[in-house]
C-alpha cells in the first residue's frame, strides 16, 4: 500500500487527475477514515512495547492512512 500512495501522491503533485469530480461528501467520508486509521495505529503503537504483531499493525495502519490520502489528493 505504501508503493501506491507513492505513486498517487506523485501523480497529484504532478497534477494529474481524473476527467470527472467526486462529491464532497464523499472526500469527508475519506478523510474521517483516514483519521481513524491514523488513531488505530497510535493505539496499536502504544501497546507494541514488546509485541512485533502490534508493531506490524500500527505500521499497517499507517500505510494504509498514507495511501487513502493519497487517493485523496489524486481525486480531487
């Protein structure tokens, strides 16, 4: 997921983007998710002091909020 947001923030900052627009709505319901994924992580990071599985699910996490939002930012 990572590579992904890469390469879909990459091409929105070369402005690049799709040849119709979403509603808003939607762009805030992205948005909350990506919030959420962000707080899932955090919390998973928290309690990783000793556990690799918790570790590797806060780093999830957090890759998948980095390419949501770079899904984002190439939609709008």
């Amino acid at each position: 997921m990572l590579i992904y947001g890469f390469i879909l923030w990459g091409l929105a900052l070369l402005g690049i983007g799709l040849p119709f627009h979403l509603p808003r709505w939607l762009f805030v319901i992205l948005q909350v998710l990506v919030i959420w994924m962000l707080w899932r992580g955090v919390k998973a990071a928290r309690r990783a002091t000793h556990n690799q599985v918790r570790l590797f699910s806060a780093q999830e996490n957090w890759a998948n909020a980095f390419a949501l939002q770079a899904l984002i930012l190439f939609l709008w």
